[in-house]
C-alpha cells in the first residue's frame, strides 16, 4: 500500500506538471465527523452450508450480523501542491496524514439486543488528489489506518463487557492491524485573505475489512468445527467536515 502510495503521488505529480500554468504550495487541517454503518461479510465452510440447509437457516442465523450505526471522527493534515491550469481550474496532489477513531457496529441476526461494536483509534496515512473549480473541490483519495488503541463492546440485553483492544489483543484475535479506505469528498471553499479560507463539505468513504482470527472465531461459536472460513467487518461512512486551508485559490 505504502509503494502504491508514492507511486500515484509521483505520477499524478508528473502528469499535472506538464499542463500547469501556476500554482502553489497547499495546506488544510481538517476535521470530519459523521457516521458509519457496520459492513459485515462472511462465508460459510461445506460443513455449515449443509448443517445450515438441515436446521433452516440456524447456522447464518447465528454467524451472520446486520450492520449498526456508530460514530467517527479524526483530525488529518492535507499538505502538497496546487497545479493552476485555467485561472478557474486546478489539481490539488494533497498527501495525508493524521488521527482517525472509528467505529464498526453490528447487530446479531439472532436478537435486536445483542450487538458487537469495534472501536479503534489510529494514523492515517493516504493520498487526496482534488480537483478544483472556482470555490468548489472533489476529491478522491485512499490510504490506510493503522490501529494503535481501541475498545470491543460486546451487550446482550442489559449486560455490556468492554475490553479494551491493545497490540497484545490485536496479534491473539485479528489477522491484520491495517485497515485499508476509499473516500470521496466535496469541498467549499470560503476566503477571507487572497490564500486562506475555511472548508466546509461533505464525505463518503469506505473503510475495509478488519479480519479476526477464524480459529477462535470457530472455537467460540461451534466448539473448534469450522463454520467459517472467511469474515471481514467494514464500514460505510458518511458526515460533514470543516477545515482551514492555505493555498492558492480557484475562485
């Protein structure tokens, strides 16, 4: 992830110099906070797809998750450089960096009252070209978080435990501490000097599969006989963010 990173950066950086007619250097501190919705994706072993068929549906019933709503929000630094190619029209090649807590919420197919919510606090660390017209900017970037801290909740009914996940937690019960995401964003732009301004906009983004470690997984569920052999908890994102920017302006 990290060498196709700094490839895209360097090509994107490449392609914009050739047509840029001026620009400059660029930086926004930016806030987002929105909500996410648990993505569950799991598949069943042949043992459980048969025992599944034989007892109507039990199996998925008490494998599966329905996705819940939980809460993020983070602070990141956007630095790099603005390619001017029209008095009204830009690149921004933007790298990435900073704190993201997010939350995967899960529901059980079984009950309504049992939930499982993952929270993690972690760096983030990605690419955001944007392209700017006039005050507006739509950006697309990708990248990674790398989990430092972070909580398991687990509640049935009125009984909640918490445990709180550490690197010990993370090598016994989850196959990778990178979480790979997509996001998409909108940005308007408001200046108040010839190069500073506030940010306010929108953002979309995908966060992907956190993976547990299927043998306890297994073991927990069905006394070591494999249910599943594949589970990965992903969110969805959507909310606002507000930022502060330096920069040369498309208006």
């Amino acid at each position: 992830m990290k060498k196709l990173i700094i490839f895209v950066f360097m090509f994107v950086s490449a392609a914009a110099t050739s047509f840029a007619i001026d620009g400059g250097f660029e930086f926004i501190l930016n806030v987002p906070i929105g909500l996410s919705v648990g993505v569950y994706d799991y598949s069943l072993t042949k043992y459980a797809e048969d025992l599944d068929a034989m007892t109507d549906g039990s199996v998925r019933n008490t494998v599966g998750r329905d996705g819940g709503v939980g809460f993020d929000i983070g602070v990141t630094a956007q630095i790099g450089y603005m390619f001017k190619f029209t008095g009204n029209l830009g690149l921004s090649v933007l790298g990435e960096i900073g704190y993201s807590h997010d939350t995967y919420s899960y529901i059980s197919k079984l009950s309504e009252n049992i939930s499982e919510t993952y929270s993690f606090d972690s760096i983030q660390l990605g690419l955001l070209p944007k392209f700017n017209f006039y005050n507006f900017a739509v950006g697309i970037g990708f990248g990674a978080k790398i989990p430092m801290s972070g909580n398991y909740r687990y509640k049935a009914a009125s009984i909640t435990t918490d445990t709180k996940i550490d690197s010990d937690y993370m090598k016994r019960n989850l196959k990778s501490a990178v979480i790979p995401y997509l996001k998409l964003t909108f940005d308007y732009s408001i200046f108040f000097t010839e190069k500073m301004a506030f940010n306010i906009g929108l953002y979309l983004g995908y966060d992907f599969g956190v993976e547990p470690d299927l043998y306890r997984l297994n073991n927990a569920i069905n006394n070591n006989r494999l249910l599943v052999d594949e589970v990965s908890y992903s969110s969805f994102d959507i909310g606002l963010q507000l930022g502060f920017k330096f920069g040369p302006s498309t208006k």
